[in-house]
C-alpha cells in the first residue's frame, strides 16, 4: 500500500469515528488488511472496498456512505442499537431486497440517529438487513405511523447470522 492509500485510511478513520463514534474507524479499516481505494480524477478518496465488498464511498460532503460489508463490520464492532433501525419480521423480506423501510415497520432505533445519517436496519435478532440513510429523527421514525424512515441503498439478500 502507498504512503497516500495510508495517509487517506488514517483519514477515513478518523471521519468514521467523527460519523458513526469510537472504534468506528479501526472496524471499517482496519490496518492489517489490504483495502482496495478507487479515486476521483483529482486523486481524492472516492470508494474503499475490502475482500468481501464496498465498505464506504467516501462523499463531496466528508461524509462515508455504508456498502453492506460496510454495515456488517459496523453493527459487529458497535454496541447496539449504535446507528441500528431494528425492522419488525412483516418487513424483512421487502428491506432485504433492497425496498424502503417505513416508520410503522420499525421497533427500535438508535436515539441519536438523525435525518441523513448512514444506517444499518436489522431485524430484532440483530441481523443486517440492508444500509441506507435514515430520512427521520429517531423520535419521528417512532411516532410516525406512516412515511419513508430509511432510504435503502442496498438489501442483503442473503438470510445469515448477520447478528450485532
């Protein structure tokens, strides 16, 4: 790996644990593993992707957005429910397949969790759903009996033990 690819993961790193909290940057990018950095024409970070998929595409906004593998790693280092929307089982086969989940689907959240922040949905046994971008407050995705509460970027079609 280049001094540049290590001089942008201690970056990322540090942009993970500002976004998602401590020890979010050592479970995204961990320093013994080769990761694979795609880059803007300007030479900038654009995506991260490890062995088994797209961690993070790093955005304009300094912001990480999750891939699957980017989730599965976050919701295995983070306590729960650390910016987790747990889904009720009537949900699981649509957010698995990549569809929105909706407020009056979900049973618990992550109170911190803010319209636009990066997010894992899972099921209550703690299995990753799918990622996306919360579109409501913790406290609207609760109260609201209707709405979009996650916008899914990608589903894991895969049923495993996925568990946090």
């Amino acid at each position: 790996m280049s001094d540049a690819d290590e001089r942008d993961l201690r970056q990322l790193r540090t942009v993970a644990d500002y976004q998602f909290g401590e020890g979010a940057g050592a479970a995204l990018f961990p320093a013994d593993e080769d990761l694979r950095i795609e880059r803007t024409s300007s030479g900038r970070p654009s995506q991260v992707h490890a062995d088994a998929g797209r961690l993070v595409t790093y955005a304009v906004d300094g912001r990480c957005t999750l891939g699957l593998e980017g989730g599965r790693r976050l919701t295995a280092a983070l306590d729960a429910p650390a910016y987790r929307v747990v889904v009720g089982d009537e949900s699981e086969p649509f957010v698995r397949d990549g569809k929105n989940a909706f407020a009056k689907f979900v049973r618990e959240v992550d109170p911190v969790v803010r319209p636009g922040d990066e997010v894992a949905v899972v099921d209550e046994g703690g299995a990753l759903l799918a990622v996306g971008r919360a579109e409501l407050s913790a406290d609207a995705m609760g109260d609201f009996g209707t709405g979009m509460a996650v916008k899914v970027r990608e589903g894991n079609p895969v049923a495993s033990s996925d568990a946090a």
